[in-house]
C-alpha cells in the first residue's frame, strides 16, 4: 500500500510504521518477522514497496526518508536510558 499520492505526500500503512521503527531500531528482517507475526518474505515486501515509494537504494536512505517526511518521529521511538547504551559499541 506504500505510495505517494498526487501531492506528493506519503501514505504508509500502520503495520509499515512498525516495520519502520524496527529497522530504524537495527531488526533485521527475520526479527521484524517474528515480533510482528509476519513472514521474513512479507517484511522484505513491505520494505521494497517503501523504498520504490521514495526512491530510497538502501534501508538506511528509507529510514532518513521516513524521518525527513515526517512518517517517523521521536516520539514513535522508545528511548534508551544510559543503563541500556552499549559500552562496547555494539
């Protein structure tokens, strides 16, 4: 359902939000696909349709995209406390 309308706005489904937060959050597809009860299949359908919808190459140019278009905010976001960084960069 991932397109853009005649005023160039973005439609997203609320399941592609979700698949949104989680990439934006470093899921890979096959963990997106076990939290969401989806297939691996269906997350990588859901994240091409979003990616041709914007022109994006990569998921890392969908998730700026999604920020930039203001389909993903800060506030869809959980925020890590300090007790949750990694110290080791991973």
């Amino acid at each position: 359902m991932s397109e853009t309308s005649g005023t160039g706005r973005w439609r997203v489904s609320p399941r592609q939000v979700d698949i949104l937060v989680l990439l934006s959050q470093g899921d890979a597809y096959k963990a997106i696909a076990r939290k969401l009860n989806l297939s691996p299949a269906t997350v990588a359908y859901h994240v091409g349709r979003m990616q041709q919808a914007v022109q994006a190459r990569s998921v890392p140019a969908l998730i700026a995209r999604a920020f930039l278009l203001g389909v993903l905010t800060a506030e869809l976001l959980p925020m890590l406390g300090v007790d949750d960084l990694p110290l080791d960069g991973t």
